[in-house]
C-alpha cells in the first residue's frame, strides 16, 4: 500500500524535480515506463496536485521531472479555478490522499496578456466562453494598487499572473469545506508558483 507523503516532503520532491529538469531531467528506458505503467494499472497515489495553464510550453510532469502517477494533473488556459477545479482537487484530496496543490502560472501567459488588455480597454471583447475566463482573471487584479500604478503593460501583466496564483489559491479554500478543512488538520499544503518560460526555473510564492 501507498504512504502518503507528507507536505513538506512533496514540495521539496517538486522543488528537486525542477532542479533536475533544468539539468536536463532524469532519463527513462522502455522498460522503465513499462513498469509504471503496469504498477499503475490496478489504482494512482499522486503525491501532489498541479493546477497549470494549458500553454503547451508548460508541462507540468516535465518541469518538475516527475514519473507517471506522480502527480495529479488539471490544465484551463490561465490556471483559472471555478468549480471544475475545485471538484478535481477535491476527489485528488479526499480520495487520492495527495499532500500537496500547486497552482503555477508562468511568464508570457496568452490568458493573461488578453485579460489585461480586456482590463485597460472595457470595449475589448472576445466570445462569450473566452470573456468568462478574462473575467476570473479580472477578478484577481481587481482594486489591486500595484496593478494600477505599474508603468508598463509587461508590468501590468507580470503583477496580473502572480495575482491570478493567489486568486486561484483563495478560491480553492473559499469553495470547498473539503480542502480548506484538509488545509487546517495539516493534511494538505497549497502553494503558489511561477514558472519562467525563458529560464525553465519555478520560482515559489509564500
């Protein structure tokens, strides 16, 4: 039977995991993913749960080195959290067992960069599905200070990203007893990241 892995120890498995993918990343032979695969066939213990954005250059098993099964993974352009998420994180919590939910945005973010623009001009619209998701961005930056007196749109959109971490973060204690009540026995650790396109490099949010 799977030990859970205790919070601290799944954030620092994540934290060397990234260390390795930018030294390259541990190699795997045909025979190593067959054996995962056929341990992995009668259930899943994912140690941690991965909120991401669904940018094709941010995949998480890859910047955080880990095997299959090791992590629990839900991608939405702009690492948004609605009830979709929160249901996910809850069954990989409350039935998965995992210790750890990581919500990670990046620099260069597409979801990001429209909100903004949608944010500084009222009169830009995309569709009505696309709107919905600039919304709960928009959400997060809402009456932020540091936001609104940033000179610069890179600026505007690196405080926004970073904003939409946390948000995300609230969200995911405010709509769910399940989660906020595993946060406050200790069962669970959520934590907030950026990954930067350019370097590779996860740098963590308090």
């Amino acid at each position: 039977m799977e030990t859970t892995v205790v919070p601290k120890e799944a954030l620092r498995r994540l934290k060397a995991g990234n260390e390795r993918f930018l030294q390259g990343g541990h190699s795997l032979t045909a025979l190593d993913l067959e054996k995962m695969r056929g341990d992995l066939v009668s259930g899943q213990h994912p140690f941690a749960v991965v909120i991401a954005c669904s940018d094709s250059r941010v995949p998480p098993s890859l910047i955080f080195d880990q095997d299959l099964g090791d992590l629990f993974v839900i991608r939405v352009a702009g690492n948004v959290v609605g009830p979709s998420q929160v249901a996910s994180v809850e069954y990989a919590v409350d039935v998965l067992r995992s210790s750890l939910v990581v919500v990670v945005g990046h620099t260069g973010c597409g979801a990001i960069g429209a909100a903004v623009k949608a944010i500084l001009n009222p009169d830009v619209h995309y569709s009505p599905s696309m709107d919905m998701l600039m919304g709960r961005i928009s959400e997060a930056v809402h009456d932020d200070g540091a936001f609104a007196q940033a000179p610069s749109l890179v600026e505007k959109c690196e405080i926004a990203g970073r904003a939409n971490v946390r948000h995300a973060l609230e969200n995911l204690v405010n709509l769910s007893d399940i989660i906020r009540d595993a946060e406050a026995a200790g069962a669970v650790k959520l934590v907030g990241a950026q990954y930067d396109m350019a370097s590779g490099v996860v740098q963590w949010m308090d």
